[in-house]
C-alpha cells in the first residue's frame, strides 16, 4: 500500500523573536540559555532601519501532501512581501524583517514536485494568519477547509487581534464560495485527518497523515519550534494558553512524529524536505 508523503516548500523567512518562540522568553534558573535558543538564532539580524537585534529567521511554509487520493496542501504561506510590510508598518510592526529569496517560490516549489497551482484539489488552512493564507487566490480550483472559530477574527478582525490584519480580510472573501467550514476533528482522507487543536488562535489545527515513516502531525503554530517539543515549553504567541498546553499533550498522544511551523531544524531531522518514501 503507498502512503502519502509530506514536502516542505517554503514561500518566505520571516524574524522570530525569543519571546515569540517561547513563553517568558525561556528564561529560567536552571536551564542553560543556549538550551533553549532555537535553530538559527543569533544576535546580529539586520532590520531595515539597519539596527541589529537578537533572533532568528525562520521559514513560512506550506506542506504539500502528495499521494493522498486527493492533492493536499496545508496552508498558502507568506504572499506578497510589499504588501505585508504594508501592513506591518501600518500596525506597528514595520521593523519585523520578512524576506524571500529566488528559491522561495511558491509556484516554484510546487512545480519541484510536478503540482501546478490547478492541480491542488483541498487546501487545509490551519488558521488565518497572514503567513498562512497569503497566496490563496493561486488555487482557483481547490476547495478550502477552516475551522469555523477561525473566520470572526479574520473577517472582522477586532484591534486587539495579533496577526489578523482588515487589510488582509480579501484572502479569505476570494475563496468563501468554495470554503468548507468545520468544527472539531474531521477526517479528509484515509490517512490525513485534521484535529482542532485551538490554544494559538481559537481555531488552530493540526494535519495528522499516516505515512511510512509512522503517524506524523503537522502542528502549525501550536510548536513554532523544536525546542518548544524537546522542553515541553510553549510558543509565547498564544490565544489561548490552557488551550495550548492541552494541545501539545494531545499532539504527543496521537502522533509518531512532530513537525513544528517554522523551523529550519527541519531540513536536519529529515534531509531532502521529505517525510515517507
């Protein structure tokens, strides 16, 4: 039987402070400082002010599940640069460093895997931050599928939202008309099942897909990084912190393997940006 396999194609970097990648920043007594900096970070990140700061880029990808009986993506990951800078600077944020490369395509990317925008049949939206939905109008013959707790922040963002930009509301009205939109654990394939997870943002969820490598979860922002999985520590991005722990321990339970949003370490646990045979 041929299981699915999961690639890692990433449509930009993005800055990530220690105090987002980790509640209270990971300070504490009796855990060495470098234990706890993720993957990447360092103390000399450039900003376009041309300040250095402490921190790191981490990538924002998407996942393309490929051999499903469907074509799958999970999330459409960071969209036009200029118009996120856009917003960052209107919000507040402008400093934020968010960068792509030659290779960070996500047409590109697709096509190292032989998929066009076209062929993408269901696109998995985790949540609806930026970094997540950035490129939906690429896929104009999938079918989108949101936890509904997601759409009020999205659509109407309130001002003390994180993340959810008014501004961005147009990525979500493009594909409303093909929004399938579900609450709780919904299976949408054999071997891919989505399990509300909440904690990040009300309607967080993870993609759990069997493959041959064993039981893997895609968690999205549940774990921003490895060092939230090895230390049991989480993200200090958070809607929802009960709900958040009550996820990660979920997460253990149901999966073999854990794959954290925005890490680099990524490429080291499974070289190629592949996940099964």
């Amino acid at each position: 039987m041929t299981l699915p396999r999961i690639h890692f194609i990433v449509t930009a970097e993005l800055e990530s402070t220690i105090e987002g990648s980790l509640l209270n920043g990971g300070v504490h007594p009796d855990i060495p400082r470098a234990t706890v900096l993720p993957h990447g970070f360092r103390d000399d990140l450039r900003r376009r002010d041309g300040s250095l700061v402490s921190g790191v880029m981490v990538p924002a990808p998407v996942w393309l599940i490929e051999g499903a009986r469907r074509v799958i993506l999970v999330d459409t990951g960071v969209g036009d640069v200029d118009e996120v800078d856009a917003m960052h600077a209107r919000h507040g944020t402008i400093r934020w460093i968010v960068e792509r490369n030659e290779g960070q395509d996500l047409v590109a990317g697709l096509a190292r895997h032989g998929v066009r925008p076209e062929d993408v049949e269901l696109v998995v939206l985790s949540h609806l931050h930026f970094d997540h939905v950035g490129n939906n109008e690429l896929f104009t013959r999938a079918r989108f599928v949101v936890q509904r707790d997601e759409l009020p922040l999205a659509l109407a963002p309130p001002r003390f939202s994180l993340f959810y930009y008014p501004e961005y509301r147009h990525k979500m009205t493009a594909v409303l008309d093909r929004l399938d939109v579900i609450d709780g654990d919904v299976d949408i394939d054999p071997d891919v099942r989505l399990l509300k997870i909440g904690g990040h943002t009300p309607g967080c969820q993870a993609t759990l897909v069997r493959t041959s490598q064993g039981l893997v979860c895609l968690a999205s922002d549940t774990l921003y990084n490895y060092r939230n999985v090895e230390l049991d520590w989480p993200v200090g991005s958070y809607w929802d912190l009960p709900g958040l722990l009550r996820g990660m321990v979920r997460m253990r339970h149901e999966a073999d393997i854990i794959v954290p949003q925005h890490d680099w370490q990524f490429l080291v646990e499974h070289p190629g940006g592949t996940i099964g045979a």
